[in-house]
C-alpha cells in the first residue's frame, strides 16, 4: 500500500507546484496579489489536481494488483516507462500552457489540435531561440521529476504475505484501493462530474485561471462534443427565439444613405488584432476614420482570426468552444457576402499573405465563392520573410498595384485582404516606433495601409471605390486586460474611399456581424439569410453587440452589460437578469442554429 500512496503523493504534489509556477509566468496580469492569494489558489485548486492524479495513479494501482498475481521485475519496469510518458505528456501540456496563455487568454483546449494541423504556422508564432528554450525546459523538467520519481518510488518491491489466502486478501484490497479512485475522478456520486468550473473561488478571474489544472481542462475539452448544443441549452426555443427577436426586431427600412453609388467596387480590409486601444497613435487609420464613416462603438465577434473571419463574412457570431471555419461540413452551408455578391454580378478575389489552408480557411473561401485567391505560395520563396508567410507591406503592394491596373469600366469587385504582420510574434520589417513589441507591430501595418490607400487614391477607380477596415479581433492590450473584458474585443470599423458621400460618425453600438446586412441594406440587396446581424443604421435596430470568449460569452447594450462564464453558469460582470436572460437566448440560438447546418 505504500507505493500506492506514494505514487498518488507524489502526482499531487507534481500538480500543485504548477499553480505557483503559473502565477509567476503570468504574473503581469495577475493583478494585485496579496501572500493570501497563492495559497487559496492553491486550496482550491486541489478538487482538480486529485481527480488528474487519481486518472494517473490508477493505472499504476492496477500494475501494483499485476505485481501481486506474479511478482517480477519486469512491473517496475513498465512503471518507470508509463511514469515516464505520462510526466512527458503532462510537462508539454503545461509548459505550452504557459508559453500560450498570455496571448490567447484561457487554457489549452481542443482548439490547439486545429492549429497542429499547420504546424509550420504554430512555429511561426515564436522566434527559433524560444522554442529551443521550450523544449530544452522540457526535456530537463522531465529529466528532476523523473529522478525524483524514482528517488521517492525505487522499484515495485511489496512483501506479500507468505499464506496464499492472505495474499489474495491483500490483492483484493489493493484492488478495491485502486478502483475507489473512482470517486476522485469523478467528484461525487451526485450527477455532478468533476469539471473545471469546481476550482473557481474568486471574482478575480485570474486567480480562477490559476487554480485550473491544464492537463484535466485539456481532457474535459477533448471529451465534449466539438459543437455541443445541450451545454448552452438555457430555456424553451421558443422563448428562446422570442427574446433574440426582440433583440432583431423587424426592420423600418428608414436609413441614411451614406454611399454615392449602390454599387461600388468593394475592398474589404480585416486587420489582423487592430485592438481599438492600439490605433490612437496610428495616423492612418486615424485619417480614414476622420474622412469616411467611423462606427465608433464596434466590437469583435470573438477572439480569434478563423472566428473573425466567419463573423465579417458571414454574419454569423463566434462560439465559446468552437470554431465554424474548421468543420467545412457545416461553414458551407453558411451565408457568405461573396456568394451574395457574386450573384449581383461582382467578380471576387481573396488576398492573404499566409497559408489558406490554416484553421480549413481555404474550403471556407472556396465554397463562399472565393475562386480567385493569393496566398504565401503567389509569392517566390525571398518575398516569404515573415514567419507566417509574406509580410504586410509587399501584399498591399502587389494588391493596390492589380486593383489600379484594372480596367474602370470592368464589371464590379470584391477584394477581401486579410493581414497578418501584427500577429504574434510582432516581427516587423520596419524602424521601431514603440517598445511595446505589438504596438510596434501595428505601426507597421498602419505604415502600410497608408501607402496602399495613397496608391489607391491615384487611381481612377478610387471614385467608386468603398474601402472598408475591420478587425479580425481585438488584443489583450494594455497589459492587463482580462480575455472576458469587453475592452478586449473593441474594435475600429471604418468605411472609406470616393464612394463615400460624406464623413460621419455613428455611435450605436455594434459588431461584426453587424457589418454586411448594413453594407447590403446600402447597396439596396436583401440580407434576410444573415440572421443574426441587424442593418445598425435602420431605425428600429437595437445597438447590442455579442461575442464569445473560451467557454463564456457576453451581451454589451446601450443601457448595460452582461459577461457570462459558462463553466460555472455565472456572471462575471453585470448583474442584470433582463439582459442575462438576453444573453443566454442568443447563444443558444446561435448553437441550435449550428445544429441544423
């Protein structure tokens, strides 16, 4: 029994050293912490970190119960070999944890399987000397538990007890030791199961960050349905239905126009993490914003770029736990402002100086009508400096350079240009303007958006031309800034170009999803498919704004906020029961809607 206990102990204690160390990488959006906070985390931490140890020690329990049938040597051996592998798996998850966290705000889940598919992306996400740093911490972290391991366990050596009879008893009872690991592993015989959302403790959601042992949030996330629609099951679809109604009343038609044409050539511009904190100091965005149409209230529809992607394009909010883009099966069947066009007669054209095929994205363009698309590989191999393929500054030059060399009385265009330059690691090609390596990032593609709408404005086409600029999502910056806060998913959304009648500003709040039945309602185009978007400048449409976070979403309106966690089915921030009843109606519309793609 002592080399059960030991075992158990020591996986217990390997999962409790974590906290701190997560709260030391993590340190600058901790916040304010008091001698207190490490150890309620801590505290409450361990639910978590037994019911991980439990999964764990009972394998080991069960090669203990092998050992009594037949003792020999060779048990010890295939224990050492599975603590092994099991310590290797457990480091990865942690250290790439870590390494991950500040930028994507939450845990890893089954989201970094979508991002392994393209695994010459995620390696551009960090300089060489960073992931040799990573691995060399790994491989050394694994090298002192493994010793220690062995210096607390030695070797499978249990005297049994000479009697037969008594030698069963005690396998019988090693056996029923092992199989009440059920109960950690579980967490109760309630039908409540061990989840992540038991460690929570604290109004600080940092400190509930904390305390979620990665390695089980890995396997929780893993063992859900990718889309699950039961999880965000809040109330009756009919009344379900009835308060996102309210939220999309039917619309007045009464709008200003704010285009000189119906049927401009349109360039849409998504700006890879154009947070609306980081643009105050950029003069060019700043100078499209003073000279067109600036919807100063916008927000992002979630967090990431294959979920920005879906919400410009298609109208349709992000999820808390998954991603449209990656399951073609069901973003075929999405409304698309492509296909929508296409069938007014404009040509289309997708430019993108990364891999398309990254997060599916190629079969979302492609059945959105996309046909013609530049990517990293329309560039030779010297123009590929960046690390996620081709910088800013030469694919708004090979773009601005086509869309002025075509003909003005060709048929009507949409370009879609998707940046990439201020994406993380922020390695620009440009003099440094900030210290703040994002910031500098951003500089740098607003240098270039600058020098794309100069070449633009040169051009004859230019007078019938909308640009628009959106994000694909926002950033967590200043530092900071928590991944649930709504100042994270704020964002600038601009219209620009001679098709523009006059500057303007409009301040009803808004978001992504907003932006295509508003572009339609200008161009006098039916936009009833895109359902869960509002034309913002109609009369009767209400300003709200959703958007997810990692299993948690929110509702902003005129007159207050909501911010839900899901995981433990509470708000976060607000505390209104109206506009939470709001809320949790439109993500569960949005789930059961995806059910039936």
């Amino acid at each position: 029994m002592r080399a059960f206990f030991k075992y158990y102990l020591f996986w217990i204690l390997f999962f409790v050293i974590q906290k701190p160390l997560f709260m030391l990488a993590n340190l600058s959006q901790m916040g304010e912490l008091y001698w207190q906070d490490w150890f309620r985390v801590i505290w409450h931490a361990l639910p978590l970190d037994i019911s991980t140890a439990s999964y764990i020690t009972a394998m080991f329990g069960l090669l203990l119960v092998g050992y009594c049938i037949r003792p020999s040597r060779v048990w010890s051996y295939v224990a050492n070999v599975y603590t092994a592998l099991v310590l290797l798996v457990a480091l990865l998850v942690f250290i790439g944890d870590t390494g991950v966290f500040p930028y994507w705000g939450f845990h890893l889940d089954r989201t970094v399987f979508a991002f392994l598919a393209s695994p010459i992306e995620v390696l551009a996400c960090a300089q060489w000397w960073v992931w040799l740093s990573a691995v060399l911490l790994w491989l050394g972290s694994c090298t002192v538990w493994f010793l220690l391991y062995r210096r607390i366990e030695g070797r499978i050596e249990i005297q049994l007890p000479a009697k037969n009879r008594l030698r069963v008893a005690y396998t019988i009872e090693l056996f029923l030791v092992t199989a009440l690991l059920f109960l950690p592993i579980r967490g109760s015989l309630t039908t409540s199961t061990m989840n992540t959302g038991r460690v929570y403790f604290s109004d600080r959601q940092m400190l509930n960050m904390a305390a979620i042992n990665p390695v089980f949030n890995l396997m929780e996330s893993l063992g859900g349905c990718s889309f699950d629609t039961q999880r965000y099951t809040y109330m009756p679809t009919d009344e379900a239905l009835q308060l996102v109604s309210d939220l999309l009343p039917n619309k007045s038609g009464v709008y200003p126009s704010l285009l000189t044409t119906p049927r401009p050539n349109i360039i849409l511009l998504i700006l890879e993490s154009f947070s609306s904190n980081a643009i105050e100091a950029m003069p060019n965005i700043q100078r499209l914003a003073a000279e067109g149409v600036f919807f100063s209230d916008a927000y992002a529809s979630s967090y990431r770029t294959d979920r920005g992607v879906v919400a410009v394009l298609s109208g349709f909010p992000g999820q808390p736990t998954s991603s449209l883009m990656t399951s073609p099966t069901k973003s075929q069947h999405l409304p698309q402002l492509g296909r929508t066009l296409a069938k007014e007669g404009y040509q289309l054209k997708f430019w993108y100086g990364g891999d398309e095929d990254f997060t599916s994205m190629r079969s979302y363009l492609v059945s959105g009508g996309f046909a013609d698309r530049v990517s990293d590989h329309s560039f030779p191999v010297s123009q590929r400096l960046s690390k996620w393929g081709v910088h800013d500054h030469l694919l708004f030059r090979r773009a601005a350079e086509e869309i002025c060399a075509r003909e003005a009385d060709t048929c009507h265009t949409l370009d879609v240009i998707l940046s990439l330059s201020s994406h993380e690691p922020f390695e620009v090609p440009a003099t440094k303007r900030f210290e703040n390596p994002f910031l500098n990032s951003v500089a740098y593609t607003d240098s270039c958006l600058g020098a794309f709408v100069d070449s633009l404005c040169q051009s004859p086409a230019w007078e019938n031309t909308l640009l628009v600029l959106v994000a694909d999502h926002g950033y967590p910056y200043p530092a900071g800034t928590q991944n649930y806060e709504p100042r994270r998913y704020s964002i600038p959304m601009i219209w620009s170009g001679g098709a523009v009648g006059k500057p303007c500003e409009i301040g009803k709040r808004c978001s992504q999803i907003d932006l295509v039945p508003t572009l339609l309602a200008q161009m006098q185009i039916d936009y009833s498919e895109y359902q869960f978007g509002k034309n913002v400048l109609d009369s009767a449409s209400v300003p709200f704004a959703f958007y997810s976070f990692n299993d948690g979403f929110a509702l902003l309106t005129a007159q207050d906020s909501i911010v839900i966690d899901a995981k433990v089915n509470k708000h976060i921030m607000g505390d209104n029961p109206k506009w939470e009843a709001y809320a949790r109606a439109f993500v569960q519309r949005v789930m059961e809607v995806i059910e039936t793609l």
